[in-house]
C-alpha cells in the first residue's frame, strides 16, 4: 500500500473520530438540556409601541391554563412550544407567536399584537373593528381606537364572498388612504355605505355630504376635493354646501344649500 494511500486512510479515520466525538458531544449536551427546567418566562409585544387589546397577563393567562398548568420548573423536553404558539394564536388580539428557549432555560414569547384599522358597523347595528386584512374582532373593554368609522356594511358574516368580500377591499382601500393622509384622516368623521354599495364621507367640519363613488381612484378624487375645498370652500365657507359629488372624472360637482337646506 502506498504512502499516499495509508495518509488518506489516516486522515479519513481521524475525521471520523472527530465527528463521532462531536455526536458524542451533541446528544449529551442535548440530554443535559432536556434535563434542564424553565427558570423563567419573558414576554415581548410588539405592535403600535404599546399593548392595547392584549397584556403580558393574558399571555401568561394562555400559557399556564389560568395558573393550572405551570411553566417556570417543568422540565424543557416536557414543554410543547408549538402547542403553545397555536393556543396563543388562537386570541383574535394576537396575530403571529413565536416561543423559543434561550440557553439560560428562560422562555420567550414574541407576540405580534393584531391591530385593528377601522371601526365597522353593520347595517344590523352590530359593531365591531376590523384589521388590515378585513378581518373581524371584537370590541374590547381595554381600549377605545381613534379609527375611520364605516357604516352600513350590509353583513354580519364573518367570512365574505363575492360582492361581499369586493366591498370589504374597498373599505380596506378607503382606510389606507385615509391613515396615511392626515388631513383627511382628522376631517372624514364617518364613512357611510349606501345600500348600493357607494361609500359617503361625513366631514368632521361643515355638514355636505361627500359622494365619493364607489371607492376606487382615491387619490384623483380626494385631490379634487382638496382643490375645491382651497379655492371654493375658503371663499364662500363650508356651510354653503349641501352636497360634494368627487366620483366623476376631472371634476367636482357640488350642490349649494337653498333656503332652510
């Protein structure tokens, strides 16, 4: 056998010596950690800077069963992570969990807190928030959001279809545009939703109507408006107006209060 061959063999064994010294190494060190119990659990929120429908109580409230089923020294090995991640997930306040053990045995709990973008009611009366998806959640005692209001949505269900689900992306559409324009996020006090589906804008100041249409081209016609409510509005005042109508092309055509209207 030559040289060159009992080298190779030599280096061969060597590595393998090495690597089964590390699987050695490995499940030791894995053993020892599922020997190892939780010292402790540290939760993060994430959301707007602050917690407002959910709390750390809530959380630990899901993850020990309301105190009947401790964390802090059980063992790691004996600790679902996934079936905790599901349970949390499950609160329509909390939109993504992820759990993890840190080498010092503390569990961490990332929470992203589900954010509600405007308050809808229903054309039933029924009231509740909406999140960035068209989702619905509840109305909580916690805390009372400063959002766009939408009225009239003609459903209570939960799961939208067809001209349902087409009306909700215009709400979502007419919410975005308004939380990123403040003006018109201050101005616009209430969103109405006509029974053939046209959304009206009720200003905060000033008591016109405002048809926007059907709620596409938001910026053409919120731009228009801007324009008229410059150049018209600043010199007759807002109490001139009865009626705005933004929805028709390169054009804002408005109707003048008469008389006691």
């Amino acid at each position: 056998m030559s040289n060159r061959k009992v080298r190779t063999i030599l280096k061969l064994s060597a590595w393998i010596i090495v690597a089964a010294g590390m699987l050695v190494l490995l499940i030791s060190a894995m053993g020892k950690r599922d020997e190892q119990r939780c010292v402790g659990i540290e939760v993060e929120l994430k959301g707007r800077g602050q917690s407002l429908f959910i709390e750390r109580k809530d959380i630990l409230d899901v993850l020990t069963a309301n105190g009947g089923r401790p964390i802090k020294g059980k063992p790691i090995a004996s600790i679902d992570i996934k079936l905790l991640e599901t349970q949390l997930e499950k609160n329509v306040w909390i939109n993504n969990a992820e759990l993890f053990f840190d080498k010092d045995a503390v569990l961490h709990v990332i929470v992203q807190e589900n954010i509600p973008v405007a308050r809808l009611f229903t054309s039933n009366g029924v009231s509740g928030y909406i999140d960035s998806a068209g989702n619905r959640l509840p109305l909580s005692d916690k805390f009372s959001a400063r959002l766009p209001v939408f009225t009239g949505f003609p459903t209570d269900k939960s799961h939208l279809t067809g001209k349902d689900s087409v009306l909700m992306e215009r709400v979502k559409d007419i919410t975005r545009f308004l939380q990123a324009n403040p003006f018109w996020n201050a101005q616009i006090a209430q969103v109405h939703i006509t029974p053939e589906r046209m959304f009206e804008l009720y200003p905060l100041v000033g008591d016109h109507v405002i048809e926007l249409g059907d709620g596409l081209d938001l910026e053409n016609r919120f731009r228009r408006l801007k324009i008229f409510y410059e150049q018209v509005m600043k010199e007759t005042g807002v109490q001139s107006w009865k009626r705005l109508k933004i929805q028709y092309e390169r054009q804002v055509v408005a109707e003048k209060k008469t008389g006691n209207n």
